[in-house]
C-alpha cells in the first residue's frame, strides 16, 4: 500500500474541527493528491505536516499546487490532530513577495534575535577567562561544539524534509549541554528548525540557563570536584 494511501485512511475525508487557532498562519503546499483530493501544508518556520482537503480550499475554481505559499488557520481535531482549515492561495502578484520575506529577511531578523543572547553568553566567557574563573579549554570548547551542533541540526532538518529517520531530539539536547546551544540557537533561526515546537524550546532554554549557571558557579564545581578525588 502506498504511503498516500496509507495517509487517506488514516486522515477523515476533510477536518472535523475542534479547536482552531485565532490567528492565520502562513505555509507552503508541500504534497498534493488531486485523485484523492487532499494534501499536506508545512507551516512556515515548522517541520510539521498538516493535512487539509479540498473542501478547506477556499479558492473554487481552482486546485492547490505544490510549492505554493497559502494562508490557513490550524485547526485542532477531537483526536488531538492538528490540520488547516481555510486554505487560501496567496496571489501570484504577492508570491515572490512572500517567498522573498520567508528566505531572505526572515533569516536575517532570525539571526539578529539570536545575536543578542550568544553575544552575552560570550562576553561572560570572555570576562570569566580574563578574571581567570573558567580555563581557556572550557572558552574553546563552546565555538568547536557550535559548529557540531549547527551541522546536526542541519542534518536534522534535511532529514525531516526527506522523511528519512530523525535525529532523537535527546542527543540534540545533549550537544546543546555540552555547550554547543549557541550553535544550536543559530540554527533554529537560521533553518527555521526546532523553532516553534514550544516543548523543545521550554527544554532548550532550560539547557542555556543551566550552560550560563555553570560558567558562573565553574570555581565552585572545580573545587568541589578537585576535592572530592582526594
């Protein structure tokens, strides 16, 4: 049975809402059936896929395309699935408009956000390096654990859009405690990967509280480390 099949049983003929979400969001039509008449939505900034069927199509006349940005409100089923419900194409006079905002400027506000806490976070390594709180090995670690974390997260997120096998978001975390949350804070902005499943960001900011309260308490840790091997 094919996956498409699979998804068509699995899902109702169209979305029994529940719940819906105030506001509109935007997304791009990742999979169509037009045979079957559904197809599946990535919110923008999400790896999820939400699925909606023609009848939440608002634009009569027409059928969705792949690759087309819509505007829809997520709607939340009895079971606890979520779908889109009024599905509207954004028009073709505005699509490269929105395509532009969604690649180019979203990246660059994305990264301006996630400057500010990184450029702290550096700035009490480098204090705390000077002061002679924290060894230089501990300061040198954080850029090379980044790194690794940023090609993980991207390795993730072309993983989510082959439908290949995950990275377990447990070792994602692991590398962010580590000291490598920088790395990974640049890459939810900058891939738009991680950056709105609100459990994991709960989980994430947690891990850079704790990251920021070990280079501050480090003298204390050392110490009572040193003195526990003797």
């Amino acid at each position: 049975m094919s996956w498409a099949s699979s998804a068509s049983s699995a899902w109702p003929r169209w979305c029994c809402c529940a719940e819906m979400a105030a506001a509109p969001a935007l997304g791009k039509v990742i999979e169509w059936d037009d045979a079957r008449g559904f197809g599946f939505i990535q919110p923008h900034g999400d790896d999820r896929r939400l699925f909606f069927h023609i009848r939440d199509y608002r634009r009569s006349g027409r059928r969705p395309e792949v690759g087309e940005f819509v505007r829809f409100r997520q709607s939340r089923q009895a079971d606890g699935r979520w779908c889109a419900q009024d599905v509207d194409r954004v028009a073709q006079r505005r699509r490269g408009a929105v395509r532009r905002a969604l690649s180019t400027d979203a990246p660059r506000i994305g990264r301006a956000a996630a400057a500010m806490p990184i450029a702290g976070y550096a700035a009490l390594l480098a204090w705390s390096l000077v002061v002679g709180r924290v060894p230089i090995a501990i300061v040198a670690a954080v850029p090379v654990l980044s790194v690794i974390t940023w090609l993980v997260y991207a390795a993730d997120k072309r993983a989510a859009q082959a439908r290949r096998q995950r990275v377990p978001e447990l070792h994602l975390h692991a590398l962010e405690l580590a000291g490598g949350w920088p790395g990974a804070l640049l890459a939810q902005r900058m891939l738009h990967h991680k950056s709105r499943k609100r459990s994991y960001q709960a989980v994430f900011w947690i891990v850079v509280v704790l990251n920021v309260a070990a280079v501050i308490a480090w003298p204390e840790l050392a110490g009572r480390g040193i003195a526990g091997m003797r």
